[in-house]
C-alpha cells in the first residue's frame, strides 16, 4: 500500500441551475487568458500596436479549438466510428468530454494566425516568436484539465506521486498511475521560462523562437508519451508503429522539422514589420501638414498670418467709418459656447451699419435737390462706397424723389 498517492477530483464539472460549469473548459480558458496577456506585452515592448495580439488571438483560438479537436477525432477515429465504437458519432462534437490534440490546435491556429496577420501586414514570424512562450504557458496550465477529466494518464507506478484513477475511468482498486499530465504541466511552464530567456539572450527572431518552442515541446512530448497507457488510435489499445504510438511519431517528425527550420534560417536577417505600413508616420509631415498648392493645404485667409485680413463675417466691428474693423478673439480661443452670441452680435453690428449708410443716402439726396432748384442728374446722388464695400441701393423714397425731378 503506498504511503502517498495524488487523488483525482471526485467531479469535473458543477452546475449553476442548468448551466454545467465544466473544469475542463476553466483551464482551458485561463490558459488562453495567460497567453494572450503575455503575449501582448511582449508585443508593445517590441514595438507593435496595442491590441494587435488581443485581436489575432479570436481567430486563432476558434481555428485552434476546431483543429485540436479534428487531429483527436482523426488519431482516436475507432472511439466514434465503426462497430466497435464505445461512444456515438455525434460525441465527437462533444469537446468538453475531452480530447484535443495540440498538434491540430497549432497547425490549424497557425492558419488563423496567419489569415489575421496578412490582413495587417505584419509580419508572421515576429507574431509567432512573440507568441510561443505564451503557447507553452496555455498548454502547461490546460494539461490540468486532463486532472479533473481523469484522462492522459501512464503506466503503474508505486511513485509516491502516483495517480488515483476511479475504476470508471479505467483504473483498478489500489493502483496508482503515472501522472503524465503533471509531468507535461511541469515541462510546459519550465519551457515557457526557457524560452523567455533564450528569445532575450539569443535574440532569436524570424520565427526561430517559435521553433525552438516546437522543438522544445516535441522533446519532452515523445518521453512523456512513451509513459502513457490510455488508448489512441485503437478502443482497447494504442495504435503504434515500429514500437512507437502516433503521437510519438508526430513528435519526431515535428522536432526534426523544427531543426531543420532553426539550420535554414540561422543566417536570416530581413526587416520584422511590426506596425504596418500604412499606420507609419509619414517622415515629410511629421506635423501631419498637406504639401503647398495640395488639395488638402490650408487656404491663406486660415493660416493664421498676422498680415490677412480678417474674412468677411468673422465678427469684426465697426469705428464710426465704414470699412474700420476691430479685431475680436478667434474661434481658438473662444469657449466653444461663444460661438451663438458672436454670431447674434456679428449680425446686430451688420443691421446697424446698413441703417446709418441708408439714412445719409437720403440726407445727401435731399441736399443735393435744394442746391439745383430740384434739378438732379441721373437720379439721387450718394457717396461712393468705400473701397472693397458694393454701392448701397438707395431705398424707395430716394428713388421717386429723383425720378420727379427729372
């Protein structure tokens, strides 16, 4: 009887009135939540946009999730499908049972990743380098989901870490298992530490990081999934090739891949965009001024220039003579509440001077009929406008007087 043991939960999930609390799903979640933070602070100090990472992670994770769970159903197919399947075709839609592979979660993720980064135009290998200790973190913190399912387990053990399994979930009374999933959540958070360091150390950019997180994760995956007796592939029984079970396999192929990649790309050195293009300062108007004689370039009467004269209608005065202005604060420096009694004031001032210039229209009329006996040429004579003011009309008084005297 051994003097230590790890129990397994007595349940996974709880319920909030008919809503199932799953704790599968929690870790899966706080895994996401932890990436995605990390990896957006990683992205800012890089020098991305804020957001940037927040954005590309909803695509990412809904391509993730429909990926991991498509590489479970393909590997584990015989689970669902055939006569000797133990659970109905419809259950391999049920994702909160269990089984995601993260070799599909990456890969079809990665799509997710990619789609969202060329409609940015940023660079693909600077996000993926900027998310992989985050992906490492996920993983190490969802593993614990496997805990609560009672799911990913190994071989006995007498360990004093030993794993309890529940005889419904294929375990035996007094038997303790290898914690394979405590053992991949160890090796996932102490890849991520390494790989925070290495990507500071070696600055390892254009997707080199990502790769070394590949390779990393494949080389303890292939010890850790050699421990493991739950079945993949088969009902009853793993599937294996050569002595080695699928997964073992993946993970050669994808640690050599990654080695590969790290040799191609050892001497690589092109420009990382991080912000895109189109959201870079233009380095000719730093000030965000239009270019002279442009569509866009300020009109003289709005540059501000001292030596212009104020626009018609901009709230000058009068000094007693037409065409006399006063200057009155601008609309810069106005409260923008001003904006109505200036107007008010503006037109008040107008009305005023039109009533003056029309009463010494007719004063002038009537003096010019006393002086020439009645006699007027060509009608009522009134002063010339001041220069840059149109001729004022004479009213209609002025205008039968003259015509009278003719």
């Amino acid at each position: 009887m051994p003097l230590a043991s790890i129990p397994s939960p007595s349940q996974g999930v709880w319920y909030l009135g008919i809503i199932p609390i799953r704790a599968y799903a929690l870790c899966i979640v706080l895994g996401v939540i932890v990436a995605v933070w990390l990896s957006e602070r990683r992205w800012r100090a890089r020098g991305g946009q804020q957001g940037t990472i927040i954005d590309i992670a909803v695509p990412a994770v809904i391509f993730g999730l429909i990926g991991g769970r498509l590489y479970h159903v393909i590997t584990d197919w015989q689970t669902y499908f055939g006569s000797r399947a133990i659970k109905e075709p419809i259950q391999a839609l049920f994702i909160w049972e269990g089984g995601l592979g993260i070799w599909g979660a990456v890969a079809l993720g990665g799509v997710g990743v990619w789609w969202s980064v060329r409609k940015r135009g940023i660079s693909m290998g600077a996000v993926a380098d900027t998310v992989a200790p985050g992906i490492a973190f996920a993983q190490g913190i969802g593993r614990w989901g496997n805990w609560f399912n009672q799911e990913l387990y190994g071989s006995p053990t007498t360990l004093p870490w030993g794993l309890e399994i529940d005889a419904d979930h294929g375990g035996e009374p007094g038997v303790l298992y290898h914690p394979t999933f405590l053992y991949e959540s160890i090796w996932d958070i102490a890849l991520g530490f390494a790989l925070l360091f290495a990507g500071r150390r070696f600055m390892l950019h254009y997707g080199r990081l990502f790769a070394l997180y590949v390779a990393g994760y494949t080389l303890g995956r292939f010890w850790i999934e050699g421990l493991r007796i739950d079945p993949v592939g088969g009902v009853d029984h793993a599937v294996t090739f050569l002595g080695l079970r699928i997964n073992q396999w993946t993970s050669v192929v994808l640690f050599v891949g990654a080695l590969v990649y790290l040799w191609a790309t050892r001497r690589k050195d092109s420009e990382e965009i991080v912000v895109p293009l189109s959201d870079l300062p233009d380095p000719a108007h730093v000030s965000g001024q239009a270019d002279p004689g442009s569509p866009d370039a300020p009109s003289p009467a709005s540059s501000g220039d001292a030596s212009d004269p104020p626009a018609e209608g901009s709230g000058g005065g009068t000094s007693g003579e037409p065409g006399a202005e006063t200057a009155t604060p601008s609309d810069e420096t106005s409260p923008a509440g001003d904006d109505a009694p200036r107007a008010e004031a503006s037109r008040s001032d107008t009305a005023g001077v039109d009533e003056a210039r029309s009463d010494a229209a007719r004063s002038d009329a009537a003096g010019a009929d006393a002086a020439d006996g009645g006699e007027a040429d060509h009608g009522p004579k009134v002063d010339d406008p001041a220069p840059g003011e149109p001729a004022e009309i004479p009213d209609g008084e002025a205008a039968t007087k003259g015509k009278n005297a003719r």
